[in-house]
C-alpha cells in the first residue's frame, strides 16, 4: 500500500435545465386539457398557417409528432392510454415562434 500526502478532487458547477413555459406570440396560442389526463387530452391551436406539435417526456424521447397544415382543424385530440404516467412537454412550433406547455398523463 502506497500512502500519498496529496489528493485530487474534481469539481463540477451545472446549471439546472430550464423549459420556457410560454413564448408571447401574439399569432399563436394554445391550451391543452384536461390536466391531468388519463386516456385522451385535446390540444386546442389557435393559429393561422403550418405548424409541428411534439410531445415529448422528461428525458426529450419524442411520444407523438404532427404536422399541421393551415386547413386543419384548431383541436386536435390526443390518445394517450399507452403512455407512461408522468410529465410530458406539448411543443408548438412553426417557423417564427415555439410554445411548450406541460402535462401530466395519470
């Protein structure tokens, strides 16, 4: 056994991860409910245009993705029976502006 008057010890400062809960866009809103949901929930979208909806769980694994073209319909009904329970992060996005709002699935 070697003895050593000296010792390493490494120091690593992170900074907590952070999701925007509402970007202000004045062309772009949406509401999801029920929260918490069980089975289904409903994205409602206002918005004029293209748009991509992903949800998404904590660790960012992609569980649902659409393209939405302007002819669509402002709601959009979601089925979540197979999901996990837990958080899940609904992001809107179209080319000027992105919105993420959270849900619990039970």
């Amino acid at each position: 056994t070697i003895a050593s008057d000296f010792s390493v010890t490494d120091t690593f400062k992170t900074r907590p991860m952070k999701v925007a809960e509402n970007v202000i866009d004045d062309e772009m809103e949406i509401v999801v409910y029920p929260n918490p949901a069980s089975d289904f929930f409903t994205i409602e979208l206002i918005h004029e245009g293209n748009a991509t909806i992903i949800v998404s769980t904590v660790l960012a694994e992609i569980v649902y993705e659409r393209n939405l073209v302007s002819d669509d319909t402002g709601k959009l009904e979601v089925n979540a029976a197979e999901w996990k329970p837990g958080l899940y992060f609904v992001t809107v996005k179209d080319k000027a502006s992105l919105q993420t709002k959270k849900i619990t699935i039970d």
